[in-house]
C-alpha cells in the first residue's frame, strides 16, 4: 500500500460545498465552483490524474442544479432539501417548519464539535431561539475567564431559560457521558484543571443537545431546536408549492428520491429549452408556454437514467426514435420535451422542422457519466450527509435502492449508533452490491471519534467515504484511502476505498487532488496500519 500510495490521488472526487446548511463558509458557488475547476485543471496537467469535481450548498431547484452543470460541475449533491423528506433522521416538527421557511430565515451559529475555535454553522431562524442563545454562550466564553466569573444575574438566566437546570447538573451529565460513552478521562482530568476548557464543554453541552432535540421532537425544547439549514431549502420550497410533492397538497413529506429526481429532470428540461430558445425559428414558432419553467410532475413508469454515448457518428445525427409534435400545440410540444431522453422533431408552418436533441442525465455534466460508472448509480447526484443521523440509514436505503448514491450522516453519532446503521443498510442494499456512503466528520475536538469511525469502516467493508468539515488532511482519512489500494492486472493500482472529499477552499481541494502525503503515509506503514505495498 505504502509503495502504491503515489500512484493515486487522496479522493476520486472533489464536492465543492458552497452555501449550505451546517458547516460551511458561505461560499458564493459562480465564485468558488469555477475557481476550484481551474485549480483541477491545473493540477492535472502537472500530475496526469484529473479528479472530478461537483458542485452543492445552494441547490434546491432545477435551475441551480443547471447553472451548477453549466458551470462545469461532473456532478452535483444536495443537503437541506433532504432533510424535509420523510425518511430523514428528525421528527414532523422539524420537516413542518423547513416546509414553511423561505431562503432569508437561516442565520449562522456557533458549532458545537469547533466551539473554542469560533466556528459557525447555518442555522433556521424561523420559530427557535437557539441562534441567539448560542451565540451569548459564545460571547460570555470570549468575555469571561471562568464559570465562576460570569455575574450573577448572568447565570441566573442561563439556568433558567438556556440549561433549565443549574450549571453543576450539566457539568455533572458532561462529565458521566465523557466518561462513560467518550472513554476519555484525560478530558475531565484537563478540564477540572483549566477553568476556561471547563465552560467550554458545559457550553458545548446545550450546543450538541440542541441538535438531538429537534431530531427527537422534545417538545419542551421545541424552542432550542438547532436544525441545520441553508437558503436553498426556500427555493425547494417554491419549486413544490402547489403540486403533488407539497405537504399541504399531499398530506405527507416528499420522498428523499423523488425530490432528487426531480431536481435533474427538471435540469434536463432546461437544457432542452436552450436548445429550443437557441433555434431562431423555433422561438418564432413556439409559444413561451411551451417551456414554461418546469414543477414536479408525477413520474413516468420509468424514471431511470439512459447512458450517452461516448460518441456520436455523423450517421446519428439524424434523429433518434424521435418525438413529433406540431410547433403550435403547446401542451403535445411540452409533453415532448419533458421526456427527455429522445429527440424531438418540432413541425412549423410550411413544413419546416426544428430538432431538439435528447439530454439524458448523464450528459448533464462532462464527467457525469464517469461518475455514474465510478459508484455504479443511475444518477449524476448524490445526497450529502446531514450529521447525527438526520442522513438515516432510511434515507440511504431509500435512495439506494433506486439507483441514486447517498450518504449516512455518521458525523456527531456514538460508534454503536453508526454500526446500527450499518447494519441496516449492508442488510438492505448489500456488502459491495449496492453503493452507499458513510459520512466522515473531522473531528478536532475529539480524535478518537475520527479514528473510530475509519477503524469502523475498514472493518466493514464500507467503500465510499465523504469526507467532511476537513481542515486539513488527519493521518485516519489518509490511513482509509491508503488501506484500500491493491495492485491490479499490469502493475495497475486499484483503490477500493473511494473518497469524496466535500471542500469550501482551494488550499483543502489541492491537497485531495493530490497523492496521500509521504510523511503521513510512513507513519502510518511505521505503526502496521498500511502495508509496505500500499504505502
């Protein structure tokens, strides 16, 4: 593994996470997404491995979907919408109160797993007072040295409305569940020597308990409820208003595949429209009406994605088991267009004829089909994992079993909670039948979370990795992604642990599109955890 380990690069794809829901940097994507391409391309060009790139954080209807594609995104993956499905891991008040916020009603917070370090995430606004109250937590931990220093006043009221019990309770349940569950001694040990790593963890307990309750639905919480949210879910929001996916319309919450699918057939729909708007002929003959902006439809029977052709002879470019409709019927013309898997042959006045070609959704992007054949799915897309489990086993099941890649949001949860998952899911979709991905949160904090998690996946045969909130590369990522190389026919080398490393700055893109690093590699052969060859 270790002699392998230059002949790969440490991720097969680059999610470039603009503007999303929980960590992230408020990255506009047209700014972020062509800059982190052209630093691929860069790279390529020195080192001959050309990784994929994908674009998320802001996607929550057909037309940021396109726009991702037309920037050249080779896939695309989405985050806030899914939680809004029925099978994400949180309770009906919290899929209640996503249904009803627009694109203005997400603020950003502190984090509890980056605390110390004055990191936020993004946040719902609307109907909860966590913002706020996690932020005056943050304020009095910069202001004050200690618990002991805050004013009186001060911790009267956190006690009352923030912890609703006194502070000695919290410290108490911090330091049983560091003991008890973390295994980690050493923490309480430094804490109950440094007064300021001390208020930090009983701060960070309302932080990470918040999250849980909006995913219980505790109803005596209902007002610190921390839910992960970015402004895409508004747009989402208005693309399914009114139709059949609209939980006021259907009487229940979407399903995780279908608001995915959605998404790219209405991004097929555009691309076709393009064609139509680019035709000068066309755009005189055809009725706005026609390609009016797209809004979910039910599903055909067969929903699935047909492959491109690598390549198109000119003997082809005739059309291709073609639709016809009459440029001047307005609903036939549309209903030809929306299947947009065939040509479609568009009579006008005269007997001219227009041709709208087919885009089926591995053409969306330039390495969508490579994509598709790399993780062995249906879709240029994959759904992006929402920590503690709001990315369920359910959701992954879901998705899966449709064709579509989607991944476990293991970060923040106990190892017990993660095998659980596994469980289910290698129980439904298979060990190396049908792919999945399991979430890999850093863990700066907390270490033995991160080592954890990798000794887990190793052990279980997990082969797709997302890799996420990484501020650098750690020893574990690399150790999964060097663990998985073998030799191949011809000298070849096979990585079978797949990583999609989810990246908000250049400087973190380079270091994924570039071979593990040496040093970390023998260290990692120095302690037996790669072998000689793969490292």
């Amino acid at each position: 593994q270790a002699a392998l380990a230059p002949t790969v690069t440490m991720c097969d794809d680059v999610a470039v996470e603009a503007d999303s829901g929980g960590h992230t940097d408020n990255r506009h994507m047209p700014v972020l997404l062509p800059v982190i391409i052209a630093r691929r391309d860069q790279i390529a060009k020195e080192t001959g491995m050309r990784i994929r790139v994908g674009g998320g954080g802001g996607i929550g209807c057909p037309e940021a979907a396109a726009a991702a594609f037309a920037m050249g995104a080779d896939f695309i993956l989405t985050g806030t919408i899914n939680q809004l499905s029925r099978q994400a891991g949180t309770c009906d008040q919290v899929r209640q109160a996503l249904s009803e916020a627009t694109y203005s009603d997400v603020t950003m917070a502190p984090a509890a797993d980056m605390f110390d370090m004055g990191v936020e995430l993004q946040v719902l606004k609307k109907g909860t007072m966590f913002p706020g109250r996690a932020k005056q937590l943050y304020e009095l931990f910069i202001r004050y040295p200690s618990l002991e220093a805050l004013p009186a006043e001060t911790v009267a009221k956190l006690e009352k409305s923030t912890f609703k019990q006194p502070i000695a309770a919290v410290w108490a349940e911090t330091v049983k569940f560091t003991l008890e569950r973390l295994k980690d001694p050493e923490k309480i040990a430094r804490a109950e020597k440094d007064p300021k790593l001390k208020m930090s963890l009983v701060f960070r307990w309302y932080l990470s308990k918040s999250s849980n309750w909006a995913n219980k639905g505790i109803p005596e919480r209902k007002s610190d409820f921390q839910v992960w949210c970015g402004p895409a879910i508004g747009s989402f929001n208005d693309f399914i208003r009114g139709t059949h996916m609209d939980p006021k319309v259907a009487g229940k919450f979407p399903d995780v595949y279908e608001t995915n699918l959605q998404v790219l057939r209405g991004a097929c729909f555009l691309r076709r429209c393009e064609q139509l708007k680019a035709d000068p002929r066309l755009m005189s003959a055809v009725d706005a009406a026609a390609y009016a902006p797209y809004r979910p439809e039910p599903l055909p029977a067969s929903s699935g994605a047909a492959e491109a052709p690598a390549s198109v002879p000119m003997a082809t470019l005739a059309p291709s088991n073609a639709l016809k409709a009459r440029a001047n019927d307005d609903a036939a013309l549309r209903r030809a267009i929306l299947s947009t898997e065939r040509d479609v042959v568009v009579e006008m006045a005269g007997g001219s004829e227009g041709l709208v070609r087919a885009v089926p959704m591995a053409s969306l992007g330039a390495g969508s089909q490579a994509f598709m054949a790399q993780y062995g799915v249906q879709y240029p897309l994959y759904t992006g994992a929402m920590a503690k489990g709001i990315a369920s086993a359910d959701m992954v099941i879901a998705a899966g079993l449709k064709g579509m890649l989607a991944s476990l949001g293991a970060g923040g949860l106990p190892l017990h909670r993660v095998t659980a998952a596994l469980d289910k899911i290698q129980a439904a979709l298979g060990v190396d039948k049908m792919p999945f991905a399991v979430n890999l949160i850093h863990a700066p904090a907390d270490e033995g979370l991160e080592s954890g998690g990798v000794e887990l996946f190793l052990k279980r045969q997990v082969r797709i990795v997302e890799a996420s909130a990484f501020m650098k590369l750690t020893p574990w990522i690399v150790r999964y992604r060097v663990a998985g190389l073998e030799r191949g026919p011809g000298g070849t080398t096979i990585a079978r642990n797949k990583v999609i490393f989810k990246v908000s700055r250049t400087e973190l893109a380079e270091l994924a599109m570039r071979p593990p690093p040496a040093d970390m590699v023998a260290k990692l052969l120095k302690q037996g955890l790669v072998t000689a060859e793969q490292a």
